[in-house]
C-alpha cells in the first residue's frame, strides 16, 4: 500500500489541484480530453514501473500488490475535480460515498474467508462502478464528448500541473520521513505508539486538505467581487480550528488515544498532545499558504513548503536520534512553527501586489 500510495501520486502528478482551479475558471472539452490522455500515460508508465520493480528488485513475487495497482487503470476516469471545480461537492461527497458503501458490502461478503487477495479485486469492482457512473453523469452534465486534444494543450496542462505535482511530493515527503527515520531508532513498540499518534494526526491533516479542496474553486477566483471576504471567511474558520485543537490537545489528547487505542497506548499520550499543538499549527500555515496556491502562486507556495519539508527532515536528524519518539513529534511541531511567519509573509506580500 506504501508502494501503491507514491505511485498513485505520481500517476495523478498535479492534475487533480491543477483541474479543479482551471474548471473553475472554464470548462473545455479540449482540457478535460487532456488531462484524460496525460493520465492514461502517466498510468502506463507507473504500471510499467511497479511490474518491473515487483519483479527485479523486490525480494519476493508481490501479488496483492499488482492487483492493487490494476485500479490505477480507472484513474483516467475519475473526474472528482470537474465536479469540485464546478462548486458542485455533493457529487463528489455521494460518488465517494457509494464507492466507500459499495466496498464495504464487497468485503463484508468474504468476511469469513481468508482470500486477502480479493481484497483489491473487489475494491476495483466497487470503483468501476463508481468512477464509471459518474464519468457518464459528468458527461451529460458539462456536455462533455472526448476529443484528441492539441499538442498546444498537453503541453500547458504539464507545464502547470509540474508545480503542483511538486508540492504534493514535498507534503508526502513532509508526512512520511519522520516515521522511516523512526524505523531505523527505535523499537517497535516506541514505532507502534507513534505511528497510532500519527494515524489521528494524520485523519486531521487529511481533513484540513479537504476543507481546502472545498474551497479551492472559489478562493482561485481572484477577481470575484466577493474574493476577500471569501479568503477571510477561510481564513478565520482555520484559525477558529486551530484555538479548538490546542484545547484538545491540552484537556482531551489523553482520552482521544486511550478511546481509540486502549490502555496499552499510554505511552502514545505526550506524543499525541504534541501532534495536536503541531495540526493547530498546520491550520494557521494552511490559512496562509494555500490561498497562494488557489490563485496559481505555484512558486510561492513551492517555496514555503520546501522550507518548511528541509527545516522539518533537517530537526527530525537532530532530535530522534536523541529523543526518539517525542523528537519527531517536536520536529513536526517546530517546522510548523517556523513556518507560520514565512506563510504570512507571502500570502502578505503576494495579497499587496495583486492590489
């Protein structure tokens, strides 16, 4: 699944954000059929790769693995952007949800066998269905009818996606290298209590992403008349998230790891606190970075998050080795800390500009 998750980033490299902010804007046939054709060859050489890497480098023939990947072949048909780029989120909410549904009634049927490798058979099912369903609503909705989209055409559509697909490198590198450098020091018990800390921070951090993703449409509306008071209404909402997650962080964390996990993660507690501090703090950069990347400030953005992923990787060697577990909390918490002046500072100037 690890494997699965860099590949299926870089199978989609930047469209996704990319489509949303451009259907926004207009829909065209010509870039809808673009993005379609560039993600069948991403797909192809993404598939290309996993077969070659399953069969000369991993050690051992990994089945399940190329079954999950053969649901990367439905990615050219996922057109959950158009739906969000269209203002239109109750489409995406209800294809994310009867596929979710449509998966768990699946599984839910081979419970009691032992056919793991089913598993990924049955989630492409459950996604077909979906993805397919709503690629012909789509259709009807935009008056959409695919056309061979200009050479003029891919070549804008690399060339703006390339930053944004970037950006999600740095987040994935940024959300994944304190718990790889954890495996090398620490045991796996001390992995264990932090990678359940991680797994709520992380259930947060995704959450924050889709609250962006729900906005993103209007905030890259730049000359709307209604943009400010849009991006302040975003902006004050993060904040207002961020005042309660320090108060759970403070009052709850204790509770929320123990409910979740049981008494034998108790050890996981002031791991768990710090995560919350750090995801309050997460809420203030995303308050202020990703308004730059809503209105096309690729470059801006690029920036912050590389030295906020370089401040971050740059502390986890300094403190993990010495205080393992509570080092990389207090290194996610630091670089998010440090961060929150340079966001401002953009977001600052960049708003000054366009004035």
């Amino acid at each position: 699944m690890a494997i699965y998750t860099y590949v299926y980033m870089m199978a989609n490299f930047g469209f996704e954000t990319h489509g949303i902010r451009t259907i926004a804007q207009q829909v065209s046939n010509n870039f809808i059929s673009g993005i379609l054709v560039l993600r069948l060859v991403y797909v192809s050489i993404s598939l290309a790769v996993i077969i070659l890497l399953n069969t000369f480098i991993l050690p051992k023939f990994n089945s399940l693995l190329m079954l999950q990947s053969a649901s990367l072949l439905l990615l050219p048909f996922n057109v959950q952007y158009i739906f969000r780029g269209l203002n239109k989120a109750k489409y995406d909410g209800l294809s994310r949800t009867i596929q979710a549904g449509l998966f768990f009634l699946l599984v839910y049927s081979i419970l009691e066998t032992d056919k793991i490798l089913l598993l990924p058979v049955l989630w492409f099912i459950a996604s077909a269905a979906t993805l397919l369903s709503f690629y012909i609503l789509m259709t009807k909705m935009v008056s959409y009818t695919f056309t061979v989209p200009s050479f003029s055409s891919i070549k804008t559509i690399l060339r703006d996606s390339f930053p944004v697909g970037i950006a999600s490198a740095l987040i994935l590198l940024y959300l994944n290298f304190d718990t790889i450098l954890l495996g090398f020091y620490v045991d796996n018990a001390s992995l264990g209590f932090y990678s359940a800390a991680f797994k709520i921070y992380y259930f947060g951090y995704s959450f924050l992403t889709l609250y962006y993703i729900a906005f993103l449409p209007s905030l890259s509306k730049k000359d709307d008349d209604r943009y400010d008071m849009i991006r302040n209404s975003y902006i004050r909402l993060l904040f207002l998230l961020a005042s309660v997650l320090v108060l759970i962080g403070i009052f709850l964390s204790e509770y929320v790891i123990l409910f979740l996990f049981g008494e034998h993660y108790h050890e996981a507690n002031p791991v768990m606190m710090i995560l919350f501090f750090s995801l309050a703090a997460a809420c203030i950069n995303f308050a202020f970075m990703n308004p730059l990347q809503a209105i096309g400030k690729d470059a801006l953005f690029n920036r912050i998050l590389a030295f906020r992923t370089v401040f971050f990787v740059l502390f986890c060697f300094i403190m993990i080795p010495t205080y393992g577990i509570m080092g990389a909390a207090y290194s996610t918490f630091i670089a998010e800390i440090v961060t929150i002046p340079v966001s401002a500072y953009f977001l600052k100037n960049a708003s000054t500009r366009h004035v």
